[in-house]
C-alpha cells in the first residue's frame, strides 16, 4: 500500500538531511520521500519529510520561517562556525555583560540583515559548493545575502567559566539565514571570536518540535505496523496560501486544469472542493490579468492525492 503525507522527523546529530531520507526509504518501502531543507549533521531538530504523493508540495515547503534555540560560546571561533570545526582564534573574555546588555546587543540583529555565508557551506561559487574550496584550504568572496530576523531572545543565563562566556538565544528567522553566522556576528559586536557551540531546529513553518517522531519510535510503530498513524496530511504544507472553495461546476474546470478568472489579489492560492479535498495550487496567469492558471494539480486520475 502506498503511503502519502508529511513526516514530521526529529532528526538526530550526526545524521545528513540525505542520510535522513535514505533511511526513511526503508523504514517506509518507497522510493518517493524527499526532505524540504537540509539540516546540518551537528544540528538535531525538526525536518519535514514528504512522503508519496505529497513530494508533490515539496517546492512550497523549502521557503517556510524556520525557530531554533541555539547558544553562543565566546572566546574563540572555529573553522565550520560551531562546535565541530577546528580552531581558528581564540581570545580570553576578561570582561562581563549584563543580561539588558546582551539583550540590546540580540536587538540589532532583528529585522533585515546581511550575512556572509560561511565557507563550510553549500552555497555554490563558480558551479562549486562552498565547502569544496574550504577542504581544499581556499578561503573565497562570497555572495551577500539579506535575511530577515523576526524574533532574537536571550533565554538564559550569561556563563562565564574559564575565559569563555556562554549564552542561549531562540531565533526566528527566513528562508537561507545561517544561524551559525549570526553567533558569529554577535561576537564580533560583542569584540571577541565566537561560534554557535548548540543549535536545535524547533519549528519549520506549521510543523513543531512537540509534533516530532525519532527513528526509534519510527521503528516501534513499523514493527505494530501503525506507519499511517504519524502521516501528516500534505494540506497542512501549504495551509499559509490563501484557500478558495469552489463549487461543483468550478471544480470541474480545475479538474481539466482550465485557466480560470478569480476575484482576488493574491499571486499564489489552494483550491478546495466542498468536500473539503485540495484540488490544485493555481498562481497568476502571465499574460491575462485577473485569470489564474493551475501551478500543480493534485487531483490525477480522478482521484484525490491522498
């Protein structure tokens, strides 16, 4: 029987986003999994797989906010940006800040803001990936990039233990920002080398760390053959586009994929029958205004998605 729907995987550390996929293959007995995102190995937290026919959504999942709760160690930096590199510089932290100190530091870096990405990445350069020309020792220009910080907090503490200082943030940033550059930058503000020492991914989009499943128990619910119970409908991937319920003449033409007029601003919306089934995703016609095209049809063969 073929499964389809969203998997809402706590990933663990060590493990590649691809590693991730590949394992759920087998887990699931299908080919058809891809995940929205990657995850770096040393960062554990949510990473949305598709399943099925809900790869389907795949494209509209890649651009969703991301939370995360992470800690800034200061006093020496590292060549990846966080725990995992080898040391680059390090420097004593003699002095200390108070909690409304590094508060107003967090408070700089919200709203819109540019980051360098780091050379451990995967950014690509010329038709190769950042990390390609780090292995070989290269250090590169980069391409800027702006990204949007909608929420930077202090969550604890400021420790300060042999000349290095510690502290937790949650950040909720855009699509592309580089978490582990943002410890880095509030170092460099704060006049010492710094790397992100913890980062945890605890919302992507609708999804959330509390709504998560490991591989163990991901194994248990395979062995009482209860793999369908943790599927999460493909609907709930694209619940932030504006949603039109149309009648039982309209859906006919969604369902032939005609180019169809509707009453509205937005470039981008989901169309649902009155029984509650998505349809399709249709966006702006290029070349006649006011009419709007299908994007992707989920309704094939005359039979729903899932």
């Amino acid at each position: 029987m073929e499964r389809n729907g969203i998997l809402v995987l706590h990933k663990p550390r060590g493990y590649t986003s691809h590693d991730c996929v590949m394992k759920i293959r087998k887990i699931f007995q299908t080919k058809k999994v891809g995940h929205t995102g990657t995850l770096d190995p040393d960062v554990n937290g949510v990473l949305p797989i598709c399943i099925g026919k809900a790869t389907k959504v795949v494209q509209y999942m890649s651009g969703y906010d991301k939370e995360y709760n992470g800690e800034v160690t200061l006093g020496y930096s590292t060549t990846t940006e966080d725990r995992s590199g080898e040391l680059v510089e390090k420097k004593p932290v003699l002095e200390s800040w108070t909690k409304e100190e590094i508060k107003s530091i967090l408070n700089d870096f919200k709203g819109d803001i540019v980051q360098i990405p780091p050379m451990y990445s995967a950014v690509k350069v010329n038709g190769k990936r950042l990390y390609e020309y780090a292995r070989e020792g290269k250090v590169i220009d980069r391409p800027k990039r702006n990204v949007f910080i909608k929420r930077l907090e202090l969550t604890s503490n400021i420790d300060a233990s042999n000349e290095v200082v510690r502290f937790r943030f949650n950040v909720l940033c855009s699509k592309g920002t580089y978490v582990r550059t943002l410890a880095v930058d509030i170092g460099k503000r704060l006049g010492y080398p710094a790397h992100m020492s913890d980062l945890v991914r605890v919302g992507a989009g609708p999804y959330q760390l509390e709504d998560s499943i490991t591989f163990e128990q991901l194994e248990e619910l395979k062995n009482r053959g209860e793999l369908d119970s943790i599927l999460t409908p493909f609907e709930t991937a694209i619940s932030h586009f504006p949603k039109h319920v149309v009648d039982s003449r309209i859906e006919t033409s969604v369902k032939n994929g005609a180019v169809l007029p509707f009453n509205t601003q937005s470039i981008r919306f989901s169309i649902y029958n009155q029984s509650g089934e998505c349809l399709a995703i249709y966006k702006e016609h290029p070349d006649k205004q006011g009419f709007y095209k299908p994007e992707k049809m989920f309704w094939t063969g005359g039979q729903p998605l899932s």
